[in-house]
C-alpha cells in the first residue's frame, strides 16, 4: 500500500506464506531496510480469515499502532504493517472473474487481438436442429427456476455472475462461455466470468464482429454454422478462432446494453439450435435486471459507508469541541489558582522561609502546572508555532527534569539510553516535551510493583528519529490495545483518557510521525515515536 513496491500483489495460496527480504519468501520485500529476513507468516484459517505472526523480527509487526506477538486474526480488507510496509489483505476473486482477465477481443479492422469482449444476435431462419423431449423440457425448466434462485440469493456481482454461467453450461452444450460487462465509466467491454475456468495462463480470445453486431441489434445472435453464415464467415476472427457455432446474447435493461453473454463451440457435434438460443436469451433477461440491481447495492453501501465515516467524523468533531470548550474552562480556572501561587511562592522565598530542596520540588510543580494549563488550552484553540531543528535529547532532558520528583517518591529507577550525534528533527519543542511528559507519567503510574524501571531510549531508524518510552508495569491485554487512543477511553480509574489521544494529534497530524505501542502482559509496555529527520539533515546523509 506504500513505499517502492506500492500496488504489487502476491497470490496467497493456501498453507503458510512468509513475508521478508530473502528471496525464499513467498512475499517478498527486498526494498524495505526494516523488514528482517524471514519477517512474518500469514497461515490459512477458517471461512477465509488468515492467521498473522511475526517470525521474531527485529522491528515487529503491527496491525493499526499495536505490535503483535501472537497470532492474530486477519479478515478480507484489514491491513497490517511489516517494517515500514502497508499490506491488506484482500479476498480473491471468484475463479470466473480471475480467469476473464485472460479473454481477449479480436478486432477485426485492425488485424490484432485486443483486450476487449463480444456480442451475437439471433440468425433468422435458422433450423432448430433437434426435437427436445419431455426430460429435456423438465431440466430446462428446472434450470430456469434454479437461476431465478441464483439471482434473489446474492447481490455480489462476482458471485451472480459465476453462478449464471454455471446454470446455463448445465442445459447448453457449450464448449467455452463468457459473461462480459461494460464498464460504467468508458462504456468499453469487459471480461468478468469465463467458464470453464483455467489458469488465467492462456489466452483466450472471442470476436469483436460479433458482439459489436448483437450490441448494435439489441438482440441475441445464434449462429448454427458460423463458417457458412453470410454475414460471418469471411470474417478472420471466425476462421482464425475456427467458431463452429455460437450464441451472443446482450444484456439489455430499460433499453441499455449492460454487457453480453457469448458461448461458442468449435466441434461440430456441439451445435447450438433455437431453442439454445432462446434459453440463453430468456437467462440474460433475467441476468440484467439481477446485474443492475446488484450494482445500485453496491453503490448503496458504498454511499452507506460514506455516510458511516461522515457521522463518526461528525461524532468525532463533536467531541473535540465539547473537549475545547470544557478545556477552556478548566484552563482558565487553573490559570487564575496559579497565578496567584507563583506570587506567594515569590514571596516566600524572598522572606528564606522555603529550603533549597522544597524550592526547587514546588517551582517544577508549578511548571507543571502552567503546562498543563497550555496543554488544555491547545484543545480549545490550536496553537501557531513554528516548527524548527530540534533535538529530542534535550526535549527529554527537559521533560525529566519535571518529573524528578515523581521518579524519587515512587522509587522509580531511570534507564537512559540517548544515542550520540542524534539528527535534529523539524517540531515544536513544546508539544513533543507534552509527549515525553504524559507517556513518562503514564508508565511511572502503571508501575504498582518492583522493579520499577522507566527506559528512554533514542535512536536513528533510517530517516527516522525514534524515541520509545519503556516501563515494567503489567501491561495491557491484547484486546484493549487497539482502542488506547481514542478519545475518553482509559484503564486509569481516574483517567480521563485524553492523554494518548493528545499525544497521538501532536505526533501523527502536527508532525507526520507515527506512534505505536508494543505490551505484553505481566511484561511491561513500550511506546515508541517516530520521526522524520529534519530535511536539511537527511539531504546531507544521502
């Protein structure tokens, strides 16, 4: 879905697929420097979901911001990410539709085969052939009744369109059948289902002359000696593709041709008479009406769907300015509380009535105060700063300078781990010191129990600047991971559930970074952000 090899598409086959870097994948993603070799695997799993693991990699794999480590169940349309690559999963289509993209047209006035579909119409006059008995009436009938079936069970297109030429290959003795549909924005024919199904390895080709005819005539063509028929035989497409016989028979609805259905035979024990012709046409009358309304369903769901996202942003909206607003207030009120105690702190000191020690512990508090109140107040009015080189070394420097005080009451031991020569990175310094401020409380919170240790790390990734914040809490279970930053949700008795929503606005929408999550349970939880290195820097590293 990104990166270099964005739009490749790998057919899953059943079994266990690995994805990596080395050749011996069945996926293979040479380009990404943070795919290990042997990444990931998907393995088969019941009615079409698929099981994803990672293989122990260095980097992890990720569905949405949370890193897996066991195996977890994946459906047709989710997504997942190895590296810095964005997979989906997608379901494959029937095995009529893959099989069309192999069906050709062959044009006539050009000479060539083109990727294009076909149409006939009934020839008048024609002799029936065969008498058909009571048994072959009865199965006719009965094929009949089991399209009408196929076409109230289903709204899928694929699956409708399968299913006819299944129904109709049962009662006409075709030796190939297509179903082709127009293309609602160039109007150009398109293969959609063949049968019998292959490969998709050889081509098949139908002519162009005789669809064109059956489309212009709005009618079904039937050709019983397609070789002796006047208005066919001299044509190359016929004799090129040694029709023997054939049935076109165009999908028409409200006057509209919405595309044809064409079967042909090249034996001459396989001909098709009238009455073939008639219950091939009899199918496509009920074909187009059922092909229609599939496609007003889909676009019914798919306006639906617009529909769905244009709420939840609207629900979304909603609650950022019902958080702004109550900010605002809360911020004001906080405003007026401590602005009148960083007065009366002054005072005290200037009187020597304070210790060095409760000083320095009540001048970070207030800071953290009068942070927090900005903090508040970025939800209700979004702040214009600049963005400038900044250095996430020093952006952590300053957050734990606020926090000592937590770190030594709560007995918290601090691991840093900075990496020298770090690249600077294009920010706002105090949005990122809100970042590093909230998840480091967060995980002095979690941890109830020793040993009680917050890890910092920084570190080149690439072109990226990646900064985790590691505690050895309990962790959290797997199925409360995907929703930490939402909006109001938390695992906090006293949580507001803003602070990883917060985090997650300043990373991803004001500084088009990531952030994900990596926990475990009774093994702590990790959260890392990432991002990228200043543009000056990165040109200079090239």
């Amino acid at each position: 879905m990104n990166g270099d090899m964005a739009g490749y598409e790998f057919d899953l086959d059943g079994g266990v697929i690995t994805v990596g870097r080395k050749a011996e994948n069945d996926v293979v993603l040479p380009l990404d420097p943070r795919i290990s070799r042997f990444h990931a695997q998907l393995s088969e799993g019941p009615e079409g979901t698929w099981l994803l693991e990672d293989l122990d990699s260095t980097n992890g794999t990720f569905v949405g911001r949370r890193r897996i480590h066991a195996p977890t169940p994946l459906s047709p349309g989710d997504t997942f990410r190895t590296g810095r690559t964005w997979l989906r999963l997608e379901a494959p289509p029937p095995p009529e539709a893959a099989a069309a993209e192999a069906v050709v047209l062959y044009d006539e006035d050009a000479g060539v085969r083109a990727a294009d579909s076909i149409v006939l119409s009934v020839q008048p006059g024609v002799h029936t052939g065969r008498e058909l008995d009571a048994e072959e009436l009865a199965r006719r009938l009965e094929v009949l009744r089991d399209v009408g079936a196929v076409l109230g069970s289903t709204l899928d297109r694929d699956e409708l369109l399968g299913e006819l030429l299944r129904s109709i290959m049962r009662v006409v003795p075709a030796e190939r059948a297509f179903l082709l549909l127009c293309d609602e924005e160039s109007g150009e024919l398109e293969p959609r289902a063949v049968w019998p199904v292959g490969d998709g390895r050889e081509e098949l080709a139908i002519s162009r002359s005789i669809i064109d005819r059956a489309m212009d005539e709005h009618a079904t063509l039937l050709l019983s000696d397609a070789m002796a028929d006047e208005r066919f035989g001299d044509m190359e497409s016929v004799r090129d593709l040694q029709i023997r016989s054939a049935i076109c028979a165009p999908l028409l609805r409200a006057g509209e041709v919405l595309g044809v259905i064409f079967l042909d035979t090249t034996a001459a024990t396989h001909v098709f008479d009238r009455g073939d012709a008639e219950i091939v046409s009899s199918i496509a009358s009920q074909a187009a009406v059922a092909i229609e309304n599939a496609r007003l369903y889909t676009e019914l769901k798919a306006a639906y769907e617009d529909l769905k996202n244009a709420q939840e942003h609207m629900v979304r909206t909603e609650k950022l300015s019902t958080i702004g607003t109550l900010s605002a207030t809360i911020a004001h009120d906080m405003a007026n509380a401590v602005s009148p105690m960083v007065t009366l702190v002054d005072l005290a000191l200037d009187r020597g009535k304070l210790d060095e020690f409760t000083q320095t512990s009540l001048e970070r508090q207030l800071q953290r105060l009068l942070a927090l109140v900005e903090r508040l107040k970025s939800f209700s009015r979004p702040e214009r700063l600049e963005m400038e080189p900044t250095d996430l070394n020093d952006v952590v420097a300053g957050a734990l300078s606020l926090i000592r005080t937590e770190l030594h009451h709560e007995s918290v031991a601090i691991d840093l781990q900075l990496a020298d020569d770090l690249p600077t990175v294009e920010a706002i310094p105090t949005q990122l010191d809100r970042v590093i401020l909230n998840l480091c409380l967060n995980a002095i919170e979690a941890m109830e129990e020793e040993p009680r240790t917050l890890t910092i790390k920084t570190e080149l990734d690439g072109d990226e600047v990646a900064i985790s914040v590691a505690d050895t809490g309990p962790g959290i279970p797997p199925e409360l991971q995907a929703r930490l930053f939402e909006p109001f949700f938390t695992t906090k008795e006293t949580g507001t559930g803003m602070g990883l929503f917060s985090c997650r606005r300043i990373v991803e929408d004001e500084h088009g970074g990531t952030i994900e999550i990596d926990s475990r349970v009774g093994e702590g939880t990790t959260v890392t952000v990432r991002l990228p290195v200043a543009s000056s820097e990165a040109a200079a590293s090239v």
